[in-house]
C-alpha cells in the first residue's frame, strides 16, 4: 500500500500539482533505485560575438571508482535542441579538456549546449554519478573565465538507451520565483542562459517580459531592465541562469 | 544558516554583495549584518552599524572586509546576549539563511584597470562544525597561460583557534608529494601556484580541516575566481561516501 501511495505521489502530474499548491513541493528528483544513471547537466557552448569555449572534465568513473575501460559521449545541440554531432571519447585521461570554436562545431557561430555521459566498455554499469564540471569562456583572446555546471539536467542509463529528463521538476503555472542573488544594475550589460531541464515547455518572465522555453531548447537573454533584483518567475522549480556581465570591455561569468 | 566572507589582497579589491531577501518567504522585520573574529581565543560576534545598503542588498567594499572576518546576517538578536556571552564556538544563530536554492551573496574581485570575477558564495554551517579532508585538482580552473594563478584555501572552523595545517600538492600518478604548505583555519590562505603545479595529475589535498578552494587567474587584466566542486557532487547513489572515503585513503596514504 505505501508502495502505491509512493507511486501516485511521484506521478508527474501529481508532483506539478504540490508543487503548484507548494504541498510537499518537490525540486529534483532522482530515483535512487535506479542501478545506473549518468547525469549531465546542459553546459553552454558559445562560439557568437568572437567567444570560445573550453570545457574541462575528469573521467568520473576512473577516478572515483577505478574503473578502467571508460568513455564519454559529448552530445552537442543548436539552442533549438536539434542534434549537431556525437562525440565519443575513450583512452579518457584523469583530467580531460575540449575547446569549441567555431572549427569544432564546422563553422557554427552561435550557441546552444551539450550533455556529456559517462560509461564503461561493458554494459553492467552500478552507478548514479553526475557530471556538473568546468566551463571557461573567452572572448577575442586564449583567456578563459571560468563556471562550474549548476543544474543537473538529462540522463543516460547505459550507453545504448535513450536520453531521459525530468530531474527536475514543474509546477502546472508559472507560480515559482528565484531572484538573483547579485545586484545586476552595476553592469553596462546582463545576459542569462538558459536551459531547459525538463520534458516540458518552460514559461518564464523577467521583469515584465515574456518567454519561452520549447523542449530541448536554450535560449540567451540580454536583460532589458537594470533593476538591481531580479526576478524570474516560471513553472519550472530550479530555473537558474548562467549570468554573463560585460563592463569597461571586461566581463565575468557565474551561475545564478 | 550561511556565513559569508570577503578577502583582502594587495593585487585586487573585494566587494561582498549579500541578499536581503530570500526567494521563497517575505521578510519578516529588519535585516541585520553580523561580524564575527577571533579575539583572545573567543569568538567577538557584533552587530555592524555602519556599512551601504538599499532595500534589496547589502555591500560590503574592501574597507571592511579582512582575511579573518566573517559575517552573517539575522533578524535582530539580542544584544545583551551577544555581548555578555565569551562565543567558545560559532553556532547556529538563526536559520535565516538556511533555504533552498541555497541563500548565497556575490563575492566580486576586481582590478583598477576594469577586470572583474565573481563568484556566489556561502560557508554553510554545516562545514563549520567539521573536520575533514579536501580533495581538489589544481588544473580545471587555472590558466596555464596566465600571468599570475592564485589558490584561496578558505576555512572557518566552529572553534575560535587559529591553527596550522597542511595542504598538499600531490602528483596522483606518481603518487609523490610536490609541495606542501602550511596553511591556517579561520582564514584566507593565498598560494600562488606556478606552473609546475598545474598539471592534470596534480590534486591539492588536506587531511584535517574543511575549507573551500578558490582559484583566481589574471592575464592581462582579466580575472577568472571560481571554486571546485566537493567530491561528493559527482556521485549520488548510496555508495557516495564510501567511494569518496575511499579514494581519500589513497591520498591520506600518500602523506602518511
């Protein structure tokens, strides 16, 4: 019986119900039943306005569980989430690097992002490990400024299965608000990626302004506003940006 | 409950932006800040009157801020009780700040020229009453080419003490010590770091108190400041601690 009840409670529909009502709300979820989950988030690449962008990584399950015999695959997107091209890494080092520039991604200047999954050769996988590692950004030079990932976003249960989503969780309207925690009015200009975690559509709005966030999307925003607090309201319960801040031909970024 | 905490450096200026508000209740009252240091062997804790704010954010510039001092902010506390009691140990004043997403404020560094990096950052309380051990590697925010890498070694520890430590430079692969550093709780440690140390197999590591690395890279004017992950973000099955408690006996092996 407790079974059932547990089962109807995590019921999709279920979970945007409390979490609209704020009843038993619930941000993430990860079934720790499950025996093997490779987590990524969906980590910015950006190649526009003369950026470069360097990802740095460690072979996860070398390092923490000695395996031998593993690999990645990097999976790059437009922002329309459409598919640009796999890649697979093996003979992986401890500490691994990758630059995206324009030649990387066959001339593509723009952005959009990437999921990583890591495995082992053999398909018995027993883990549930999440990469949420390094991203540099430069801009018209080889100096990068780095973030760390932030917000964990789709999944792979072995090398052969489908990618899931759904860690994180929506609400049924866009009830849900997170202000960011820095004050963005002392910048000349703001820009906010954004990701899509979810299955779903994504309804947001800074300020007064309306967007939206298609399935398999990510969109960057230029902030019109330069109010000191913002606020983001939407349906989606963790829905924090990577913020970029440019001033004085510097910029800086973080996560929000 | 968070504490928060600035630097001070000869080779930049620090402003520390804290949050008022918190994402998912109403302010209830004022908002004060508090500062905490050591002073003979007892934690003075006082209310700061004097320092900028607006009805979103509290700021903190470089006049205030020290490699010793940290600060938490709370609804009024009783002054008689904070002054008549000798603070033996940093304690849970209130749980303003325990809140999830987590309650974090903007530390941002800066140079004259115009170059700055920021990160969001906290010390939860919950690392402040622990011992332990750190595990970090020295390449995934560093520049190589930069003019100057800097790690920051940041501990606050429950107990007004000021007490040496080590950190350890350590080669994974060969398994060898390359450098050690004394290092102190309840303080900013800066390391520079030459380039010898930013190799892919070279992990800092302490074997007795917490504390958060931060790395700062310069190259001409430019400034990248972000922290690594704990291990234990890259696992999340029920095996995490174990794994990890594992993998640092192979390092505290090494220093032994």
């Amino acid at each position: 019986m407790k079974l059932l009840i547990k089962k109807i409670l995590r019921n999709k529909k279920i979970i945007q119900f409390r979490n609209q009502f704020n009843f038993k709300s619930l941000s993430i979820l990860i079934n720790n039943k499950e025996k093997n989950m490779s987590i990524s988030d969906s980590f910015l690449w950006r190649t526009d306005n003369n950026f470069t962008t360097k990802f740095n990584f460690i072979d996860i399950l070398n390092f923490f569980y000695d395996m031998e015999k593993t690999f990645v695959e990097i999976i790059f997107y437009t922002k329309n989430g459409e598919k640009i091209k796999t890649l697979k890494i093996e003979n992986l080092e401890k500490f691994n690097q990758i630059t995206i520039d324009k030649n990387f991604l066959d001339g593509i200047e723009d952005y959009g992002y990437f999921n990583i999954f890591h495995h082992k050769s053999n398909d018995e996988q027993d883990f549930i490990i999440a990469n949420r590692c390094y991203l540099g950004f430069s801009k018209d030079n080889d100096f990068y400024s780095y973030v760390h990932g932030n917000l964990l976003s789709k999944y792979k249960k072995n090398p052969n299965s489908e990618i899931e989503t759904d860690i994180v969780q929506n609400s049924l309207f866009m009830n849900q608000e997170y202000s960011i925690q820095n004050n963005l009015s002392e910048f000349e200009n703001t820009e906010f990626f954004f990701a899509n975690p979810t299955s779903d559509k994504i309804k947001f709005k800074i300020d007064d302004d309306n967007y939206l966030l298609k399935k398999n999307s990510c969109k960057i925003i230029q902030l019109k506003q330069t109010n000191k607090k913002i606020i983001i309201k939407s349906n989606c319960m963790l829905l924090r940006p990577i913020i970029f801040n440019y001033k004085n031909n510097f910029f800086d970024v973080y996560h929000g | 409950m968070n504490y928060f905490f600035g630097i001070k450096s000869e080779l930049f200026n620090t402003k520390l932006t804290i949050p008022k508000f918190k994402n998912k209740k109403k302010l209830n009252g004022k908002i004060c800040l508090y500062q905490a240091i050591i002073e003979n062997k007892f934690w003075k804790i006082e209310k700061l009157l004097s320092y900028a704010e607006d009805e979103s954010f509290i700021y903190l510039d470089q006049k205030l801020l020290d490699n010793n001092k940290i600060f938490f902010i709370s609804d009024e506390i009783n002054k008689k009780d904070l002054n008549k009691i000798k603070h033996s140990e940093l304690k849970n004043f209130n749980n303003y700040t325990s809140t999830n997403p987590s309650y974090r404020s903007n530390i941002r560094i800066s140079n004259d020229i115009g170059g700055f990096s920021s990160y969001q950052s906290d010390y939860p309380f919950s690392m402040i009453s622990k011992e332990g051990s750190v595990l970090s590697s020295l390449c995934l925010l560093t520049n190589k080419n930069a003019d100057k890498n800097i790690l920051l070694l940041k501990n606050i520890y429950k107990k007004p003490m000021i007490e040496s430590f080590y950190v350890y430079f350590i080669n994974n692969k060969t398994r060898k010590i390359i450098h050690k550093k004394k290092i102190y709780t309840n303080q900013t440690n800066f390391i520079d770091l030459s380039e010898e140390y930013l190799d892919k197999e070279v992990y800092l590591f302490t074997n007795k108190y917490l504390c958060i690395p931060l790395y700062i890279s310069i190259k001409n004017n430019q400034i990248s400041f972000e922290h690594t992950h704990p291990p234990h973000e890259y696992i999340l099955s029920d095996d995490r601690y174990n794994k990890i408690s594992l993998l640092k006996k192979k390092f505290n092996e090494i220093i032994n």
